[in-house]
C-alpha cells in the first residue's frame, strides 16, 4: 500500500496470578560497540513489586481497601521504627514489627 503503520498493543491483568515469575535480566546494550554486555557486579532489586500500574481498572477498584491497608501498615510500621530508634533500641513498648497494630477490618476484601 505504500504507506507506515504504527501499532501499539497494551495489555493489562484481570486477575493477579497465583505465582508470578520474573527474570531480571542483567544486561545492558552498548551503543558505541553495538553490541550486549552483561553487568558483572552485584544488582540489587527492590523487593516490592506493584503491579497495579498493569491491573485493569476494576481490578485495581477490587484491590484498593486490601492496598490501602497495606499502605496504613507499612506507615505504621516505618513510624515505630523511627520511635524506636529516637528512645533508643528496646526501650519502647511498640513493636517495630507492628505486631502491636490492630489491623482487623470488616471487610474481607481487605484482607492480603
């Protein structure tokens, strides 16, 4: 036909999988030599992965009572450490590990 087409193609989950496996892939492409070379020193990775960006809307509606209290949490839990480490270490009553935070909610939905 003569003419350019541009295609763009996204896809997003429905459902979170049960298991979910990721290969981190530790090369990077070197433009002057046009070639891949493998990065030889230690990676390091954040633990957390959000798949929410790749969830589809109602998915992420269904999602968010279970993620805002994970989020109320983690606060939580980032706040007793800091008190913690202000009294000095063990001298607080609160749990850095928020095992001391009342977490029950009505909803089950909420639940991770």
């Amino acid at each position: 036909l003569g003419r350019d087409a541009e295609y763009t193609k996204q896809s997003v989950l429905t459902r979170l999988p049960t298991y979910a496996v990721v290969n981190f892939v530790r090369f990077y492409y070197k433009q002057k030599e046009q070639t891949n070379c493998k990065i030889r020193k230690d990676v390091k990775f954040n633990t957390l992965l959000d798949l929410a960006p790749i969830c589809s809307e109602e998915l992420k509606e269904k999602l968010k009572p279970a993620r805002e209290q994970n989020k109320r949490y983690n606060d939580y839990t980032a706040e007793q450490a800091i008190k913690l480490k202000r009294e000095g270490k063990g001298k607080g009553k609160a749990q850095a590990d928020g095992s001391d935070m009342d977490v029950s909610q009505e909803d089950e939905a909420s639940t991770f």
